[in-house]
C-alpha cells in the first residue's frame, strides 16, 4: 500500500477552491485523470457539477415513482375494500364499485406515499444522521457551507497514491490542498 | 429559442432581485446571523401578544371541550358556521405558501427564492390553525380517529364518498407534504447555522436537526431532485387541496354551493388571500429586521401585489359568474339567492366583500400605491377580511334560506366563536414569531444558488444571462 506504518489514516486529500468555476474545473479533471472515489462539497447545488464529476443517478425519481405507484394502488385497494367487501354500504344508492369517488384519496395516497420517498429516499441515499464524518475534520471545512468549494479524492480509490493525488491536486491551482484524518 | 429561456432573468437585470453588494458570504451571514443574535423588543412584544392569542385558544378549547358545541352560533339551517368559515380561511391562506414554493419554483420564477421559506412556515401553521376547526366541529373530537381507516372495534370503515372525508386525507396530506418540503429546503440552511454558530449549544441543535449535512455534490444532486420532484407534487397537491374543499359545498344541493365553478374559483380565492397574508406578515418583518430588505426588495412586494391584484380578478369574475349563472340557471332558489345575497338580511356582509376584495384591490394598479408599504399593509388587511367575509357569504346566506321558507333561520356568532378564531390568530402569530427567532427565514442555499446563476455566473455557464458579465463579487443589484 501507498501509506507508510508511521503515517496516520487517511480518509483522502481535500483541496479548496474559490469560485465554483475552479470547482467545475477540477472535478473534470479529477474524473479525466481516473479517480471514481472523490466527492465535491459547495455551500449551493451548482448545475453541471455531477455532471462534470461522472455521476449519474436517478435512485430518487425512480423511489419516488415507485412509492408513488403505491400510494395510488394502496389507496385504492384499501377504499375498494373497505367500501365493496368488507363493509358494503349502500350510500344514496350508488355503485358498491363507485370508482370515481375513489379518484381524490387516490390522489392522496399518492402525493403522500411520493412524498415520504422523496424525503426518506434522499436521506436514506445519502446516509444522513451519520454526525461524524471524516472531512468535518479539516477546519477550513466550515467554510463549506458558506463560500468555499472543495474536492476530496478518498484514500479507498485504487488511483489513490498519497504523493501523487497531492501533487495532481496542487496541479488544480487550489487555495490549499490538506489531507483528510480518519 | 435560447432567447425565450433567458427571458425572465434579463427582466431581473432591470429588476434586480438584490440590493447592496452581495457576496456568499455576506448573504449566508445576513440571514444566519438573525437566529443567532439577539432579537428586537419589537419581537419580545409580538410574541407576548401572540403567546396571550395562544395560551386564549388553549382556555377557549377546554371551555368548548366541557360545554361542547352548543357555545357556538350554528343551529339549524346554519350548522356550519363560524368553524366552516375558519377553515376555508386558514386553509386558503397556506395556499400562498405552497404556490410560491413549489407551483413558482416550476415556472423557474426567481424572486420566489426570497420569500418561499417565509410563505412555507406560513403555510404549515395556517393549515394548523385550519385543521383546528373541522376537529373540533366534529363534537367529539376525541373520537376524530374515526375518519382515519383504523380498525376498530365498531368493524366500521371511513364513508370515503363523502368529499368530507377527502377533505381529512386532503388536508392532512397536505400538512405533511407541506413539513417534508419545508424541511428539506431546511436542512443545508441548519447545516450552515451550525458551521457559524457561535456557541455549543447553537451548533449542537443546529447540528442534530441538520442530520449531518456536509454539502456534498452527491447530497445536493438528491436532494435537488427530491426538491423538484416535492415541488411537482405539491403543484397539484395544493390545488386538489382547495378544489376538494369546495367540493364539500359544490357536492350539495344548496343553492348557491351546486356550482361546477367551484373549485377553481376556491383556488383563486386561496391565492388571493394567501398573497394578502404574506404581505400583512412580510411588510412588518422587514421593519423588524432590516437585514431581509436586502433579499426582500421592492420588486418582490412589488410582484406580490401585482400577483394580488390578478388573483382578484379572477376571484371577482367568479362573484360575476355566480351572480350570471344563478340567474341563468332559471332555478327560483338560485335566483333567488343571488336577490338574497344583494338585499336579504346579510346584505351588510356581501357589499363589505365586493368592496374588499373587488373594488379597493384595483388601487393595485398605480405603482405609486404598490410602492407605499402602509398603503400595501392596510390593503392586504383589507383583502384578508374580503376573503374572510366570502365564506362567510358562501356559507352562511346559502344556508339561512334555501328551499323551505318554513325551513329558513338566522344564524349569529356569538362570543364564543369570536373567542377561538381571535385566538387561532393569536397563535399563528406565536408560531411565525417562533420562526423567526430560531429558523433562517430565507432560504439561504437557494438565495446564493440564485445570486450566482444572475450576477456571477461568468465564464460561459448556461443559466448565465448573455448581458451580465459581472464578474465582481459586489457586482450584485447595484
């Protein structure tokens, strides 16, 4: 392995850039160069980044498609059930199947079933509630969330050569280039 | 057409949507820096009055819980009185909220940003107060669980053809849907107050309830993704919300109520009074804090009203279409409603809505008066008891007359409807003053996202408008 006995872990090497453009920048070349396992932290979502950064995913529409399919399906079953099987209920005398009174709280069912996936599905993907994380050691990192932007290639990716992730990252002109305690 | 993309954004250069020299971090420290400072005795002083409204609802519930619902008004014709009137209210304030937030985020309307997190907690404690009412309408509303689908021990199931019970799903998704979306345009804004708090205790709670954002671009992809997505169900949430709340009336057969023109007309009507409530709220949360005139400029009060003013007419071109379609109708009960409405013993009420909401919103046209913030506070006021005044003329006249004249009644509020609904008002201002002691009241992720994309956003990005190559960070507003 790269990392001598003496060296403590590292979770990676994090460089900080000023503007979003440096970002944009260094994220393409940090993916052209090969790293897969790094990651960019802005304090705004900036368009184009992932994009730049070679990740593509859709994991969110597609829960949210899918839980929205259940709430439909869900809401319907239960007021078909409910209303046709287990307790007919002759209401000014309508069809016990009257489906289109049935149209609104499948609506419902839906919105809210498609909710809960966006909300739960985004935090669940993104790990959230772990309070610990290794780049909340860098101190500079606070800087995060107000105006400074970072890129983090990770120790675990096969590319990843102390030395030589240090120099190519001070090839990116950053601000600063740090490594990234466990 | 690039062209017709870049329309609204170079409509901004002339409007600009920032006043004063921004930077990100003067926005991220403007805005998260109001939580954690001291407030204004203004404030001390508004959230005593409010917790004076609140502490008065909680005694004005106990009272309704022991005597039950005969302290009310209704009787019969009119059972729905005062609690119907409310509802509907409240209701339709939040309205503004979810427009501005989600229905605006997908017309790409970038003043949105300035105001959404405001209407948003607007709306989650009007739908509060809202839901108050039919609760407590129900009589026993210790036994409200009914109109969820539990299995109980009666083996009896929800009437789910009752628009009624729609309402409970309505509503109460709408209340969630409405906390998922506020929270999750929440959380990088927590994240950034626990990353500048200045004390533990600060980045502590801010910290949990940030559920350990660290900004990362995967993070912010999904999270983008689940806001669009949130704001594109929320589109129609919020209008099956209103259009199922006036299905409980169009379902009927109450003159006045059977009226395929119902739920767009609610719609309207919602956004008309929610646009009335954000201006009442922000106007005086400007003076309050003079930080948010830099975000929340004259443009934005300015397009609200004008926003007020459209909603209005389509509002009152449903007043003239009831009006047409009772007479047309050639029904005696519908016509005679319409007579009813105009000279029968409500007359009062009526003219007070057509002058409210009909005639004195039309000084919105001249600029000079959409520039006047006492001018705008006061109409806004206005508008809000307008609205007030049309369910009450919905509800209540429908009700008091309709087919048998041996049938017909007076219906009167008395001191006790007075008492919850001033105090429902008492609370909500509670709850806002309680937002803006603790919570960012912009969103400040999508304010620096926003001033990036208008005023920085050299170099050839794709949102960047053609004519604004202003690279300086204070380049913004001028």
């Amino acid at each position: 392995m790269a990392h001598a006995d003496t060296t403590p872990k590292l979770y990676g090497l994090m460089a900080e850039f000023e503007t979003p453009e440096q970002l944009l920048e260094a994220a393409r070349r940090t993916r052209d160069a090969g790293y897969r396992h790094f990651d960019c932290y802005t304090p705004f979502p900036i368009h184009g980044l992932t994009a730049a950064m070679g990740v593509k995913e859709a994991k969110v529409p597609w829960t949210v498609f899918i839980c929205g399919l259940l709430g439909a399906i869900g809401a319907f079953t239960l007021q078909v059930w409910t209303s046709v099987v287990d307790y007919p209920l002759n209401i000014g005398g309508r069809d016990l199947l009257s489906w289109p009174y049935f149209v609104p709280i499948t609506f419902e069912g839906m919105v809210l079933a498609a909710a809960f996936g966006a909300f739960f599905g985004t935090h669940i993907y993104n790990r959230m509630l772990s309070y610990y994380h290794p780049v909340f050691n860098v101190p500079q990192f606070v800087r995060a969330s107000t105006d400074r932007f970072f890129v983090c290639i990770e120790s675990k990716d096969p590319k990843f050569n102390r030395d030589e992730t240090y120099r190519f990252l001070q090839s990116l002109n950053p601000l600063s280039v740090v490594e990234v305690p466990e | 057409m690039q062209q017709t993309i870049k329309a609204p954004e170079v409509q901004i250069k002339e409007f600009p949507l920032f006043e004063g020299a921004q930077n990100y971090e003067r926005i991220t420290e403007q805005i998260t820096r109001i939580p954690m400072e001291r407030h204004p005795m203004a404030w001390t002083i508004m959230f005593g009055l409010g917790f004076i409204g609140a502490t008065s609802l909680v005694m004005a519930l106990a009272w309704l819980l022991i005597n039950g619902v005969g302290l009310w008004g209704i009787n019969q014709p009119v059972g729905w009185g005062f609690d119907i009137i409310n509802f509907v209210w409240w209701i339709g304030i939040g309205h503004a909220g979810t427009l501005i937030s989600a229905i605006l985020l997908l017309l790409r309307q970038a003043w949105r940003m300035s105001i959404n997190r405001f209407a948003e907690a607007m709306t989650i404690f009007a739908v509060m107060c809202a839901g108050l009412f039919p609760l407590f309408h129900t009589g026993r509303p210790w036994v409200a669980y009914w109109l969820f689908p539990i299995p109980n021990w009666l083996a009896m199931w929800p009437q789910f053809r009752s628009p009624l019970e729609w309402d409970v799903w309505a509503v109460s998704t709408y209340f969630t849907v409405s906390v998922l979306f506020w929270y999750m345009g929440l959380i990088p804004d927590l994240a950034k107050m626990r990353d500048r708090a200045k004390t533990h205790l600060q980045r502590v709670v801010n910290g949990i309830f940030a559920l350990g954002w660290r900004n990362s671009a995967i993070h912010w992809m999904r999270w983008e993704q689940a806001y669009l997505l949130l704001a594109g169900l929320s589109t129609p949430l919020v209008l099956s919300v209103h259009s199922i709340v006036s299905l409980d009336f169009a379902i009927s057969i109450v003159p006045g109520w059977h009226v395929t023109i119902f739920p767009p007309y609610f719609v309207a009507g919602a956004i008309f009074s929610g646009f009335a409530m954000v201006l009442t709220l922000v106007i005086p949360f400007r003076i309050l804090y003079p930080k948010l005139q830099e975000y929340i400029t004259m443009n934005h009060i300015d397009w609200m009203a004008k926003v007020m003013l459209a909603t209005g007419w389509i509002v009152f071109y449903g007043y003239l279409c009831e009006m047409f379609f009772g007479w047309y109708s050639g029904v005696q009960f519908e016509q005679f409603l319409v007579v009813n409405r105009f000279f029968g013993p409500y007359w009062p009420a009526f003219w007070a809505l057509i002058l409210c909401n009909g005639i004195i919103p039309q000084v919105l046209w001249l600029p000079k008066v959409r520039h006047n913030l006492l001018a705008l506070f006061i109409i806004s006021i206005i508008v809000n008891i307008g609205m007030w005044l049309e369910r009450f003329v919905i509800i209540v006249i429908s009700l008091h007359r309709d087919f048998q004249t041996s049938a017909w009644g007076m219906y009167t509020p008395t001191f006790n409807d007075w008492w919850l609904y001033l105090s429902t008002i008492g609370f909500f201002v509670m709850m806002m003053f309680v937002f803006a002691r603790f919570i960012p009241m912009l969103a400040v992720a999508e304010l620096k996202e926003l001033w990036y994309r208008l005023y920085h956003g050299h170099n050839g990005h794709a949102h960047a408008p053609a004519t604004q190559h202003a690279p300086a960070p204070q380049g913004g507003g001028q």
